[in-house]
C-alpha cells in the first residue's frame, strides 16, 4: 500500500481515552493515593502518595439537565476548576481543584446557583433513578417526579452527614427495578395482570418473544376470532409487566392498580457485613403526581427511625437486623401484612450473596 493510500484509509476510532477527561493531577497520581478524607459535607481530599493533594466538591443536580444548566456547570469548572468536571452514578456533580483556597468561593457560587452541596459520607445522597415518562417505554410512573418529591423533604440530610452511616436510595418506574438495590428502594408494583387488545396483538407482537418473556409461563398461545394470539392464566401471572416490555398489546399501566412499594435493606458492599437483598415494608401506595406525598411519607418515617436508632456506621439492613422486623414495624409506624413475607416457592435460598471469590 503506498504511502497515498494509507492516507486515504479511514482510521478506527472509538470512544476517547477517559484518562482525557481526567484532572492532570489525578492522571498524574492514578492508583497512587495514600489516603482521603472528608473535611466537611461535600468536599472531599485527597492526598497521594507523591504529596499532591487535591479536593473534590460535590454538589446534587437534577439529573435531566437543560442547556443552560449544563452551561453553569461549566462556567463553575473553568472558573475554579481548570475546565474538569464529572457525574457520579447517582448524578452528583464534582469539581475538583489543586487549589484549597478555590473551595469555599465554589461552594458559595454553587450554592448561588441552586446547587446544593453535600452527597459525602454519612448522609442520604442523591437518588439512583431510572428513566420515568421521558425516556423509557413501559414506566408506570415518573421516576424523576418521585426523586424530586423525595430529595425535596431530605435537602438538609444531603447537607449534612448526621446519619448513621451513608443512605442509598433508589427508585423504578416499573417492577423490573432497573434502579436496583438499595438502602430504601421505591419500586412500581402493578397489582392486576396485563389487559390484551387482541386487534393489536396480532398485528404487532411477535408470539413466541412474548410467552418466552414470562418468568412464571403464565402466557399462552390461543385463537381470538380465528386468529392466533395470546392468553395469560391469570392465577399464575405476578403482574411483573416483563410481556409489556416485549408485547405493547398487553398493556399492565393503568393509573389506579399500578402502585408503589418500598423495600428496605439492600447493600452491594461487603463492608462490615455481606451483601443483602431488599424486603418490602410498604405497598399499595398510590401512584399520586406530581409529588406522591403517600412515598416520601414512608421514606420519611423510614429514615426518621433510622436516624434516631441507627449505631455509627450501621447501614439500613443491619439496624434491621439487630433492631428485628417487629420493631422496625413499630418505630417507623408502617403496618405489616402476609404479603410482605417472602413465600415464593422458587427463591433460591442458596442464593450466594457474597462477591468474595470461592474456590
Ligand atoms: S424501571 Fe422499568 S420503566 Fe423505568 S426505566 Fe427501568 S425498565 Fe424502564
Ligand atoms: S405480567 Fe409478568 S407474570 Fe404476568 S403474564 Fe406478563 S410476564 Fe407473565
């Protein structure tokens, strides 16, 4: 190949390094930091093993951010911030900066702007959330809509670190819970099983993807008017909403039977203790835009009692664990009922929910 020719060929590209996008001084100390700490809510430091040292401001944003947000941001990272900025998972801003004497002018200006301050340590941080009425295509709820109306009555939580150790919160805007484990988890719990419009069905779903999403079998081929279609055996479904996902025709929304649940103790980490999977303590809650008092009701209960009872560095689960369920029932003043104990049949009880490596 001539030289010409090796000009004119198309170069393979993907996605830039994301060491680009990292602050000089932490691609300079990258895997070489002797140790951090949390001088106060919402600013981090960080000290490597060189003697650089670098802080970290984290502020809470709304996740769906417009253009003129975007640009504030901005400005706040070229102003004290050499340009760097990035977003955690659960959608805080950070900036971080060299200089010490940058921190509190960037809090002020943050907090000028609306933006506040907080998310470290031992507090309520912002909300993983998933897409809501804006992005995906099944939710039964506005997922973001919770999260306002949530973060709204624990403001000062994010700005302080009073709690007994750090509070995840998540919430799902269907029963597929894509927003996942967490401390206190808001989920959509549809509670009667999918209408089917058989007009539709036949003209728009593919059958076999259909019976093949149900987790319980409970979707069947049949004929409706002589055309193949299908059925679901209601004493079997568990209204999960999976078929909606691969099928529109089997709508399972519906403004009234479609509720929320809260569930309580979920942790990834295997911090103090092993990982954990969530219980539900709340359901039936109604799905009541635009600020669903009836949720943020139960998170606040939740977390009052956590707050006054929690040990240091006790998560959700394991002030649960020590407390009981009974008391937990009775300190938040939720009311228990049979459908919270787990009784499905098929839970895989050897479930193994440590991410050590066995051999
Ligand atoms: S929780 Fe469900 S509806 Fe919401 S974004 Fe995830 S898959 Fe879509
Ligand atoms: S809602 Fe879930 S359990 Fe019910 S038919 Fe659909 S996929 Fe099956």
């Amino acid at each position: 190949m001539s030289s010409q020719e090796r000009t004119w060929k198309t170069i393979e590209s993907g996605p830039h390094t994301y060491e680009e996008a990292l602050h000089p001084v932490v691609r300079k100390n990258y895997g070489k930091w002797k140790y951090h700490e949390i001088p106060k809510p919402g600013v981090l430091k960080h000290v490597a093993e060189s003697g650089d040292t670098i802080w970290t401001v984290r502020a809470g944003t709304p996740r769906q951010d417009t253009v003129d947000m975007v640009r504030q941001l901005c400005d706040v990272a070229d102003k004290y911030s050499d340009g760097f900025l990035r977003f955690t998972v659960r959608n805080n801003v950070e900036f971080l900066t060299p200089n010490a004497e940058n921190v509190e002018p960037m809090i002020a200006e943050l907090e000028s702007l609306g933006f506040p301050v907080g998310g470290t340590g031992m507090c309520v941080s912002a909300v993983s959330h998933t897409q809501g009425w804006l992005h995906c295509d099944i939710p039964a709820t506005d997922a973001s809509g919770v999260v306002k109306s949530m973060m709204d009555t624990v403001y000062n939580e994010f700005k302080d670190m009073q709690m007994p150790n750090k509070v995840r919160l998540s919430t799902s805007c269907c029963s597929i819970n894509c927003g996942g484990q967490a401390d206190i988890a808001v989920v959509v719990k549809h509670t009667r099983p999918p209408r089917i419009n058989h007009d539709h069905l036949v003209k728009t779903c593919e059958l076999p993807k259909a019976v093949a999403r149900c987790p319980v079998a409970a979707i069947r081929p049949t004929v409706v008017n002589g055309k193949k279609t299908l059925m679901v055996d209601e004493a079997k479904c568990i209204c999960c909403g999976a078929c909606f996902g691969a099928c529109p025709a089997m709508e399972i929304n519906h403004p009234e039977h479609s509720k929320f649940a809260v569930w309580v103790g979920g942790k990834n980490s295997n911090a103090r203790s092993k990982p954990s999977t969530m219980s539900l303590v709340a359901h039936n809650l109604p799905n009541n835009p635009p600020r669903w008092p009836e949720v943020t009701d139960v998170v606040g209960r939740i977390l009052t009692a956590y707050k006054a009872g929690g040990r240091p560095w006790e998560r959700i689960g394991e002030w649960i664990n020590r407390i009981g369920w009974k008391r937990f029932f009775e300190e938040t003043g939720l009311e228990f009922d049979d459908n919270m104990i787990d009784s499905y049949r098929h839970a895989r009880t050897t479930f193994n929910q440590s991410a050590h490596i066995r051999f």
